[in-house]
C-alpha cells in the first residue's frame, strides 16, 4: 500500500501544485526507505521525477533523469515490471 503522502504527491502533481507534490513525495521516499520498502522507493523516484518533467523549471529535466536513474537501480534486480514500463514512458518526456 505505502504511504499516504504518495497519493497526495501524485495528486498534487495532477492539480499543477509541483512544489507541493516535490514535498509530499520527498516524505513518502523518506518513510518507503526507513521502512526497506523497495517497491514504494522506486515509486516515489518515478512520480517525483514525473511531477519534476510536468514543472519543467530550469535543471527539472535533468533531476528527473537522475531519479529515474536511482528507480531503475532499484526496479531492474527486483523485476518491478509496472515501474520498468512506466520508466520507460517517463524517460520519453525527459527529450
């Protein structure tokens, strides 16, 4: 399930509040890694990365390419299809 605070982030993201979305996803990374929740890590980098594409401020782009890094670093070993795939989606809005 994970945290509440990747909903929120998500849906801030959805509504345009980047900067909010920035906050609650950098809690919800926080909470996913004290609690060696791997699969919620990984979620947490794809979204934050997404809402960083979606802000578009200046070196957005390229933070976002940084976590999507660090998500394929978790998902690849671990087989996490889903977050691969969306990986793959996210990276094409990064050119």
């Amino acid at each position: 399930m994970g945290p509440v605070t990747l909903g929120l982030g998500r849906l801030a993201s959805c509504l345009g509040r980047h900067d909010e979305s920035d906050e609650y996803l950098d809690q919800a990374i926080t909470w996913a890694r004290d609690q060696r929740a791997t699969y919620q890590v990984a979620e947490g980098l794809l979204y934050r990365a997404t809402n960083l594409v979606r802000r578009d401020a200046p070196g957005d782009r390229e933070h976002a390419i940084e976590l999507l890094d660090d998500c394929s670093t978790i998902a690849e070993p671990r087989g996490f299809g889903t977050i691969l795939r969306r990986i793959v989606r996210a990276r094409a809005s990064t050119t």
